[in-house]
C-alpha cells in the first residue's frame, strides 16, 4: 500500500524547529558520542553535547499524525514503531545537523561553544546561526523525518 502525501505544512512546521534549539535548554552529555568519534569534527560534537537532533522523533511523529493513514492505525503501534525507528534515522539526522552547522561556524568557533558555553565569545554566532541552520535542514534533510514517517505509518499499519 501506497501512503499518502504528508501534510507539507507539518513538514514546514516541523524542520523550522530543527537545528533551531536554544542550547542553554539542552541537557549536555557527557558521554562519548560515536559521531563525533567517527569523523573528529566539532559540528558533530556539539550536536552530540547539547542533542541538537532530538527533535528528530517528534517531528516525525507530528508528520505520521497529521497524515489520513494515522486514522486507520493503532497509536500504540504507531508510537511503537516511532520510538524503534529513532535509531535507524537518528545517525543521519545528526549528520546532516553537523553539516548544517559546520557550514554556519567555524571549527574555532565550534570548539570554543563546545569548551567554554554560553561563556564562549562564539556563543552569540552560534545563536544568529540558528535561523541559517534550519533552512539547511530544511533543503538538505527534509526527507530524514518523513522517511521516518512513512516507515513508521507503514509498519504500524501491517
């Protein structure tokens, strides 16, 4: 089966907020972070310390909701299949989160945010980055959630 078109303006709604965080509101983590361990890259580690992509399930989630299919499946299934699948998206999700912001910020910058905090004299790029962040995120991975979606709508519906 075929599942249907979904809601553009969910899609809209939802990669505006992707990437747009306030990192003061972000717990921090402390463990390491296999991304930022692959590709030794300060972007991937500051999505990593503050998980930036977190948003990656609720925007999904808020897509798969807002589709016709949603109607005809059990939420639990679908909620199911959500949180299953975080895994399998997440690592491309925080990917292109990475690009994103290393195209916004230089490493030297991205390590000061990442070293010294709200402290760093780069904190304040980082902030005026966000807006540019999320329309990366828009054009370049857009497709991440509603692949998610749709797997998730998919799953839950057999």
């Amino acid at each position: 089966m075929r599942i249907g078109r979904l809601c553009a303006g969910t899609l809209i709604c939802g990669l505006a907020v992707s990437g747009c965080q306030n990192p003061d509101e972000l717990p921090t983590v402390s463990a390491p972070n296999t991304l930022s361990q692959a590709y030794g890259d300060p972007a991937a580690e500051l999505v990593a310390k503050y998980r930036v992509g977190d948003n990656l399930r609720t925007i999904a989630a808020k897509m798969a909701w807002a589709s016709q299919t949603a109607k005809m499946v059990s939420a639990q299934k679908l909620e199911s299949a959500l949180d299953k699948l975080e895994l399998k998206y997440r690592p491309a999700w925080d990917r292109a989160l990475a690009t994103c912001y290393a195209e916004q910020l230089n490493n030297e910058d991205l390590e000061s945010v990442l070293e010294l905090g709200k402290e760093s004299e780069a904190y304040p790029r980082l902030l005026r980055a966000q807006s540019d962040v999320s329309k990366c995120m828009h054009s370049t991975a857009s497709s991440i959630p509603q692949e998610m979606a749709v797997e998730a709508l998919t799953e839950a519906y057999n």
